[in-house]
C-alpha cells in the first residue's frame, strides 16, 4: 500500500473489527498512516449472502476513503 500510495494511488485496507488495534499498532510500527475500513467480525462461514451484506454495508466507507486519496 505505501507503494501505491507513494505513486499518487489511494489505497484502502479492509480488515474486520477483531484487528483493528492490532492493525493500527502496526501501521504506527511501521511508519505507516493507511486508510482502513472495518467490517463485522468474523467473516469466516459467512453465507454468501451474509458476505454481499457486509460489503454492502463497507462500500460507502471504502469508495469514500478512495475518493479522499489518504
């Protein structure tokens, strides 16, 4: 992702809420300021049903994050 971003494309990371500190620790750890969204945890044995939801409930967030170019 910091390669992408260093080149002028935004980029977001998807994780769920079950990671989050442990994604934000790491993100400082490593110098790092990602655009992140967090879903619903846990995503294993979702029906594919349950996983169309979950993203359709992360779009919004993730097309937002794109769009502010982090």
């Amino acid at each position: 992702m910091a390669d992408l971003e260093a080149r002028g494309l935004p980029s977001v990371y998807i994780a769920t809420v079950e990671f989050q500190d442990g994604a934000v620790h790491q993100a400082r750890a490593i110098g790092a300021d990602p655009a992140a969204v967090f879903v619903p945890h846990p995503i294993q044995d979702r029906t594919d049903d349950e996983m169309r939801e979950i993203a359709d409930g992360a779009v919004e967030a993730i097309v937002g994050a794109l769009e502010k170019g982090h």
